[in-house]
C-alpha cells in the first residue's frame, strides 16, 4: 500500500517537469509499459495475502486507471502550451499594407484592340479562325500554286495530319468567311500565325490582322483610303503613306504599304535601314480566282484585303526593337504599358 503511495506521488512529480511529449511518452512507458512500475504491482499481487488481494487488485486498477487519466491530461495541457507559442511566434500583422496594384492586358493584346476598335468604327465586322487550318483554306483556296515556296517544309509548320497545317496567315479566314455566302462582307480578322522564323524582329509565333472588304463597285480607291485612315488613326498623326507595286497570289493587282518612318521621320535611320520608309502591310484587289473559289460571281463582286503584322506595328508605336521582349513576360517590361 505504501508503494502504491509512492508511486504516485513520483508520477505527479515526473509529470510536472515533464516539458515536452517526448518526456511524457517516457514517463508514460516508466509506469505504464510492459515493465512499468504499476504493470509490476499486478505481478505481485500473488505476494499478498489471499484475503488482501481482491482490494489490492482494485487499488492498483484504480491508480492505473489515475496515472492514465493525469498523464492524459498533462499531454493535453503541454500541447496547449506549444499551440499557444506557435500562435505566438508565427503572428502576422493583417493589418499591414499590401501591393494592390492590378495587372492589365499584354501590349499585343492592347495593340490587337486598337486595331479593331479603328476597323469596328469603319463597319468592319471581327471574324476568327482556327490555327490549326485546312491546306485547302489556307493555300489553294487562296490561288497560292502547289509549288509556292511558301508551301515548303521550310517556312510552314505542318501538323501530323494530312492537309492540315499551321496557319501561315490569317488569310484563309477569307475563304472562311466568304463560304458562308453572306455578301457584303466587311470584316478583319485577328489571330496567331505559325512560320518557321526566328531572329530579333520575327517569331514563329506572330500576330496579324486580316481585311476584307467584298461588295459591288469595290475599288482600289477604297482600298487605299481605308488602309491610310487606319494608319493615321493607329499612329495618331498624319503619316505619309505610298502603296508600293508588289505580288501575292491572292490579291491582283498586289501592293506592299510602306509609312514615312516613324522613328527618325524620313530623314533616314538603322530602323528604316535608310530609306526613311516603313513596310506596314500588304493589300491587293482580291483574285477573282480567289472569289470563284468560293461560289462568288467575279463579275458582280469585287474586293479588296490587307493583312498586317501586330507585332510590327506594336513595335513601330511603341519603338521597340526585339520581338522576343513581347514574350519573355518580364514584368519590368511588361509594366510599361
Ligand atoms: N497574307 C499576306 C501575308 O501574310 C498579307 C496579305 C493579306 C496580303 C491580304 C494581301 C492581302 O503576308
């Protein structure tokens, strides 16, 4: 009876300066185990006299039942404490400033937009294609000749599927559009192209804006006025503009438009390699073929196109001179816009 005395009074000791629950898992096993003080007093009840044995049995239960109970909760009261100095060390001030500056759209994005709005505000309808464009549309609708070297393996990505590739402009959304039937047709269409080409001003991923204008009594003139109220509007000045004699198998007769340079302003720079002229875009009279192609009688219709790249004319506005900077997503670059 004394022992079991004892030992309590040890236990209650051993708990107190228990300070962590490694500490307390050894208490827990000096008592409790298999060899553990109170697991022994069991083995010795054959020790007490048999008449003792029954309250004996029942004291040691209930001092078994106790050092469980006491060591159950200074386990409970030690984890409180660490809980309560992790609160502690790991506080945080919620009330601190915070960065509340908002992202905003990618210069391309932005650049892409104000094209589209100057188009929109000129009756111009959006229409869109895919990337993934059929051979058909996006070559031999178009009139470009089986061996164009723009078919080559060398400037077009081609996809693991028969006739279809990467579109290589987004030309082929004419075929697209003008095989719905619905005529007139004022549209632009923005997008991703795919050519094999890369070097400081050209990606194998690029943007361009497509146009597309077909109607009756279209007209070269109009043309022209469309592409220099654009370009006057997208640089906000009154730029010289020439349309310069050019070829695409699409459009007959073809030109290549150039603007007065925007950085030097004519007089001659490494941009305009001195010519004091920028090449923004090329245009032509859609091919009558390329109408036949799509049910549309030449002969009643006529209509003009363009396509421009958005890159281009994004870093002639914004006098940037690697494209590689429209993908690299630095946010020091990024921010400026
Ligand atoms: N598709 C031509 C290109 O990518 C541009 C263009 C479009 C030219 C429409 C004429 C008419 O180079």
């Amino acid at each position: 009876m004394e022992d079991l005395t004892s030992i309590k009074e040890d236990l209650l000791r051993d708990l107190e300066s228990a300070k962590d629950l490694q500490a307390l898992a050894e208490i827990k096993a000096k008592y409790l185990g298999k060899k553990g003080l109170i697991s022994s007093l069991f083995k010795r009840i054959r020790e007490i006299p048999p008449e003792e044995r029954k309250s004996f049995g029942q004291k040691v239960n209930s001092l078994k039942e106790e050092a469980e109970k006491l060591i159950r909760e200074r386990e409970r009261s030690i984890k409180e404490q660490q809980l309560q100095e992790k609160l502690k060390s790991e506080w945080e001030d919620l009330s601190l400033p915070y960065d509340r500056s908002l992202g905003h759209l990618h210069p391309i994005t932005q650049t892409l937009r104000r094209i589209i709005e100057i188009f929109r505000s000129m009756g111009f309808q959006v229409e869109e294609g895919p990337e993934i464009e059929l051979e058909d549309y996006n070559f031999d609708k178009l009139n470009v000749p089986k061996d164009h070297p723009a078919r080559d393996m060398q400037d077009t990505f081609y996809v693991n599927r028969e006739g279809y590739l990467l579109r290589t402009h987004t030309s082929p959304v004419q075929i697209r559009t003008l095989l719905k039937g619905e005529l007139p047709v004022y549209m632009v269409a923005p997008g991703k192209v795919y050519r094999r080409d890369d070097d400081p001003t050209h990606s194998p991923m690029f943007h361009q804006v497509e146009g597309l204008a077909v109607d009756r009594e279209i007209s070269f003139r109009h043309m022209k006025f469309v592409i220099e109220s654009f370009l006057k509007e997208f640089f906000e000045k009154d730029l010289p503009v020439r349309l310069r004699s050019s070829y695409f198998p699409f459009t007959e007769p073809s030109a290549e438009v150039d603007i007065g340079c925007v950085i030097c302003g004519g007089k001659g720079c490494r941009v305009c390699k001195d010519t004091g002229w920028l090449e923004v875009m090329g245009c032509g009279m859609v091919h009558p073929k390329v109408l036949e192609n799509c049910g549309i009688d030449s002969e009643l219709y006529q209509g003009f196109a363009f396509g421009m790249g958005v890159e281009r004319l994004a870093m002639l506005l914004y006098r940037i001179d690697n494209i590689k900077l429209f993908y690299e997503n630095n946010l020091r670059f990024l921010e400026q816009f």
